[in-house]
C-alpha cells in the first residue's frame, strides 16, 4: 500500500501530467507580405461586387450548360470522391489519437486447462487428473504526463483539417478544369465550323477555276494553287475533329461519365463569353491565404510541430498504473479457491538510447521545416499564379479586340479581291492571299477568345474559388457500401469541410 507521502506524490504526478506539453506550439509560418499583396495588374483585372460569390464564380458565365456539368462533376468525379474518403480516414486516424486518453492495455482473459498427472517411483506415487479454470482482467495506463498523446491528438486534428482543405483543393482545380475543358471543346468546334465553311469557299473558287482552266480562259498556275489552298484547309479538318473528340472524352470522364457524346453540349453553339473582369468580394490577400491547398500547408505544419512534442516524450520516464484482477479455480477436491487484486505504478525510463531519441528530435524538427518552406513556397507561387493570369487576361483582351477588327477587315478585303477579280482588274493570287488571310484571323480571333476565358478561370482558381460545396463528403452510394462492409458508426456522417469550424489563416477571418 502507498504511504501518505507516496500517494501525495502521485496525485502531484497526475495533476502535473495534465499540463505539461513537450515540444514547440504551433505557430503560424504566415509570410507578412502576403497579408497585404495585391498587384497592378490584379486590381485592373478586377473588381469589387457582392455576387457572384467567388465560391460559385462559373456563375459569371451565365451558362445553364456549363452549371449543369459542374454540378454532375461534384456528384461523379472519382478524385472529388477520393479526397472525401481520405477526410474520412483522417476522421478515424484522429480517433486512433484519441483512444490514448483513456487507459491502453483492457484486456480480458478466461482460461480452463486440463492436467493429467502421473507420478511413479518415490516414496509418494501419484495419478491425478483435474480442470483448472481461470478468469482475469489486466489495466494498464500510461499517464499523459509529458504531452506524449496530447500532442499526438493535436497532429491527428491538424492532419484531418488538412484532409478538409485538400478535399476543398480538389473542388478548385476539379470546377477550374471542367469549365476550362467546356470552353475549350466549344472553341474547338467553333474552329472546326470555320474550317468547313472556309473549305467550303475554297471548294467553289477552286471548281471555278477548274472550269475556266479547261475552258482556256485560265492558266494552269491559278487551278494547281486553287487546289493546292483548298485541300490544305480540307487537311486541317480531320486534325480539329480528333481534337474535338479528345476533349469531349475528357470532359466526359471529369464529370463522371465513361466516354461518350454529350447531347447537353449542342444547346450552345455561338462564340464563348467573354468576361472583361474577374468580380471579388474580398481584397486578394484574403483569397490568397485562404486558399484550400495554403490552408493545407498551413496544417500540415501544425500537425508536424506536435509530433516534435512527441518525439520529446522518449527522453523522460512514462508512468503507468497497472492493475489486475484474477480469479482462479480447479476441480481437485479439498482445493480453494483464489481471488488476487494487483495494482500499482511502473515506471520505464529508457536511459540509454545512444543518440536514437535525440536524432528522431531533430528528423521530426527537420520535417517541421521543409513543411514551414513548402508553405512559403506555396504562398509565393499562389501570388505568382494570380499575377500571371491577371496580366495575361488583361491582354489576352487586348488582342481580342485587335483580331476582331482584324477579322472585319480580312473579310472585306476578300470581298474586295473577288470582286476585282471577277470584274479582271485583279489576278487570281490576291484572292487567294485574301482567303489564306481570313482563315488565318478567324482562327486567331477564336483562340484569342479562348485564351481570355481560360486566364479568367485561372484567375478564379489562383485565388481558391470554388471551394465550397453544400454536397456530403461521402455521396449515399458509396456510404451504403461502405457500411455494408465496415462498422463506421457515425463517422460518415461528418458535416462536409466547408461548414467546419477550422482554423482561419493567421490575420484571416471567415
């Protein structure tokens, strides 16, 4: 039994182990620049308006078809439902981190042992046989008494709030990429248009000259370089079609289809939209830091500066309390019964490790480090991404505008030269340069729109938008077959990470 002084300095023990903690806390390894970035060319490339919500920036567009396809993508894309799933096992590893609180050896043990026992020659031969039956129940708890599972817990909710962020990262690039592909597709097959009406004007000039020429009243020059621009564009349609294909196919599988055509897609036919600025509710420097993929980085920090604090625990002895309860019985006549009670503390202390302990120390601050520059790192490269597709929307604009009055201009002067030539104050080359010429501006004029649309996607996405979901992590489908195979009692029904309660960036509010 304890004395009073050995009872007395056990409780100053247990109280002492709930608030000791080894290792750094967390801090934030927020950069100060970062907190009041903006750029030239961001704020040209934007504006300050309540709606849309940069959450649901796609909305912009004003497009039912393109609202429609995200909405398919966030219920059937397999990396969205992937992300969910590791939140999910992030979920329960934290809950792995939490059964340390509670006393880590509960274990029952029931026994029955038959003996059959012969003993010959001596002064005492013997013959027995008899059932010994046994039953036991063995604790034992290792007190918190350095932070040793405190700060494992503090690594495991860092980790799932990390696995949130990442889910959320995938709704970004996941929305980003289905419109950009969406609008690359309809680009496509607007080039493809243009490239058939194109070949289709080519086609009439070059059987016109086919004609005259075997009339006599045009030289053999005019026919071959007829032909020779006809089949050329002709050449450049089956490139286009492949390519409509692909990205079709693409588009398909992002949205969570096998590969097939789409009727919905033939509802827009016309040029893509064009929209001149991107529309924030928040300065950049909040959209930035608030980032799902930053986010991440930031909580991978987190949870890798606690387990500095476990590492730390191995240096200092852990206590344990141990007991045990053992009843015992056997068959033997005349034999008792036996009922023990064993209890009391234990206490380990590695005193020779030979550099192990301290080493693992300086791997686990090594690690914290490489994630604190992985998270300078992405902030930089977030602010870099943002500035480049500001800028090349800014001028992917400009040029469009340019193309456009290209574009009118190439086509009078078709007109021109046709008409020239007809009336034959004109050789046959100029209609063909002009030709050439119109195709070449049309095709620019298109990729140039393009090229707008998708900086301003990327715009969206460099500043996170699109993180937000009001769909279940885990879709019914794959919930009911999951819990026909596991006991996940109500870790599925977790609320989706947009609407935890996680920690802001430093500085950063909701």
């Amino acid at each position: 039994m304890l004395t009073r002084s050995g009872r007395l300095l056990l409780l100053g023990a247990l109280g002492l182990g709930g608030c000791v903690r080894l290792g750094p806390d967390f801090q934030a390894p927020g950069e100060a620049w970062a907190k009041l970035w903006s750029s030239p060319a961001l704020e040209q490339a934007s504006q300050r308006r309540l709606y849309p919500d940069v959450r649901q920036w796609w909305q912009v567009f004003a497009d039912p078809v393109l609202d429609a396809l995200i909405a398919e993508s966030d219920a059937h894309n397999s990396s969205l439902k992937i992300a969910g799933i590791r939140v999910m096992e992030a979920r329960a590893q934290l809950g792995i981190a939490q059964s340390g609180r509670y006393p880590q050896l509960q274990q029952a043990s029931a026994e029955s042992l038959y003996f059959n026992r012969r003993q010959s020659g001596g002064s005492n031969p013997q013959d027995s046989h008899f059932w010994q039956h046994s039953a036991g129940f063995d604790i034992g708890w290792e007190l918190d008494f350095w932070g040793r599972f405190s700060r494992a817990i503090e690594s495991s909710d860092a980790s799932y709030f990390a696995a949130q962020a990442n889910y959320e990262d995938v709704l970004v690039l996941l929305r980003a990429q289905v419109a950009d592909t969406y609008f690359s597709l309809r680009t496509t097959e607007a080039r493809l248009r243009v490239a058939r009406e194109n070949a289709e004007q080519q086609k009439r000039n070059f059987e016109i000259t086919e004609k005259l020429f075997n009339s006599g009243q045009s030289a053999e020059l005019d026919l071959q370089q007829a032909k020779t621009q006809y089949l050329g564009t002709l050449s450049s349609i089956p490139d286009l079609e492949a390519q409509v294909l692909r990205t079709r196919n693409a588009l398909a599988v992002l949205i969570g289809r096998p590969p097939s055509a789409l009727p919905q897609l033939l509802e827009n036919t016309g040029l893509i939209p064009l929209v001149d600025r991107a529309v924030l509710q928040d300065v950049p420097a909040s959209l930035l830091l608030r980032r799902p993929d930053v986010r991440a980085a930031e909580l991978n920090v987190a949870a890798q500066s606690a387990l500095i604090g476990v590492a730390e625990t191995d240096f200092y002895p852990s206590l344990t309390l141990l007991g045990s309860i053992v009843w015992t019985t056997d068959s033997l006549k005349g034999s008792s019964n036996s009922l023990d009670l064993i209890g009391g503390p234990s206490l380990r202390w590695n005193l020779f490790d030979h550099g192990q302990i301290s080493n693992n120390v300086r791997v686990q601050d090594a690690r914290l480090q490489q994630l604190i520059e992985v998270y300078r790192d992405k902030v930089r490269q977030a602010a870099r991404e943002a500035d480049d597709a500001a800028s090349g929307l800014t001028k992917s604009l400009e040029r469009e505008r340019i193309l456009g009055e290209a574009q009118i201009a190439a086509k009078r002067s078709l007109s021109l030269a046709s008409t020239q030539y007809r009336e034959g104050y004109s050789d046959f080359q100029r209609v063909l340069d002009a030709q050439r010429a119109l195709l070449e501006q049309q095709d620019n004029y298109l990729l140039s729109r393009s090229n707008a649309v998708s900086n301003l996607i990327a715009l969206y996405k460099a500043l996170g938008g699109g993180w937000y979901s009001a769909r279940p992590l885990i879709d019914p489908g794959t919930r009911q077959q999951m819990e026909q195979r596991t006991d996940w009692g109500n870790l599925l029904s977790e609320p989706a990470p947009s609407q935890a309660s996680y920690p802001e960036p430093e500085g950063q509010s909701q």
